[in-house]
C-alpha cells in the first residue's frame, strides 16, 4: 500500500508539468503565419502598416513596449460620431496618426449625419490575439494582419447609434466620409462582407 502513496503523487506531478510547458507554448506559428502571401487588395494595408517602424505585435508585452515608449495612444471609449464597443479580442491602441485619423473620420461623419455615430468594433491586435479570435471566427486572418501593427480599426456598417440593424442610410453616409479619407491618401479601406464591417488602414502620410 506505501508503494502505491509514493507512486500517486509522483504521477500527478508529472501530469502538472506538461500542462505547464503546453501553457507556456504560443498558440501560433509564426514560420507558418508568416508564409500566407496576403491578396493583392489586401497588400497596401500591409506595406502602409510596416510604414510606421512597429515590429508586429506578438504578444502583450510587446503592445506594452509601445505604450511605454509612447508610440502608442490609447483610444477613448467614445468620441464625436464613434463608439468603441467592448473589444475581447483587440486593444484600444494605436500609433498617433491612427487616433488622429479615426476622429477625424468619427468627427466629420457626425457633421454629415447631424450627431449620428458610428461603432468601432476592433483595433489593435497581438499574434496571440489573432489566435484566440480564429478559435470563436474562422473567418480571422490565418496570416499577418494590419491589425498587428496598431495602425488598423474595424467599423460596422450595421451598428450605428448603438443599435444593431441594417441602416442603408447611415452606411452610404460612411462609405462616403471613408471615400474621402481614401481619396486624400489618408487611409485605405475594405468591405468586409462577412464581418459586415469596414477594415480601415492608417497611411504614414
């Protein structure tokens, strides 16, 4: 009976170990993250976010290696014609023009719609964010994502004014104040069907 009480523990221990080192493991690869060759509609969101000399973002703590520094600002819950909604899968934080350039989209949209707001639904992203996300969206990027650099956000066309629901209206008004900022070299953008938002990339201008 004794040999068994040493045995038991010495078992349980082992099991404890492995479940340590599998935690301490990324959740991606990034040998084969970095293989995926992005389309051709989607490469200058990629070119335009290498622009801004931040290293992709892998981790936490190299999020926070660019708030110290100060490369990085943080984006308020709200501001004139957008809302941030609760962000589970990216962080409200951008290089400054990205900021800046969101509330002037934010800004020129509510001029246009006379106080309407937009929804923000994602910014920042890290590698292990991405990963976490592609386990809930299997429509996530499977490779590097201008969200990884903290120069790209996400705006739903169907979210407007905190209600969500297709509002035609309210979408061709932010097509519109989005073509502008696209037609003045400021930023790029997408339509993303399936995640029924517009993919919006920050230029170094």
């Amino acid at each position: 009976m004794r040999k068994y009480l040493f045995i038991i523990p010495l078992f349980f221990h082992h099991i404890s170990d492995g479940q340590q080192s599998k935690k301490m493991l990324p959740c991606y690869d990034l040998t084969e993250v970095l293989k995926v060759e992005p389309t051709p509609l989607y490469k200058p969101h990629l070119d335009a976010s290498k622009s801004f000399n931040v290293k992709i973002l892998k981790t936490t703590s190299t999020v926070q290696k660019y708030i110290n520094s100060g490369k990085f600002h943080s984006i308020k819950k709200s501001g004139k014609g957008f809302k941030v909604q609760k962000l589970d899968y990216s962080r409200a934080w951008m290089v400054s023009k990205g900021k800046a350039t969101l509330e002037k989209i934010g800004a020129r949209f509510s001029k246009e719609t006379k106080g309407h707001t937009f929804t923000v639904s994602s910014i920042t992203r890290t590698l292990e964010d991405q990963c976490r996300l592609r386990k809930v969206n299997s429509n996530a990027s499977l490779g590097i994502s201008s969200h990884n650099y903290g120069n790209s956000f996400d705006i739903s066309y169907v979210r407007f004014n905190g209600v969500l629901k297709n509002n035609p209206k309210m979408e061709a008004a932010l097509e519109k104040v989005l073509k502008y900022y696209a037609n003045a070299g400021r930023i790029y953008y997408i339509k993303e069907k399936q995640q029924s938002c517009f993919h919006v990339t920050v230029r170094n201008y």
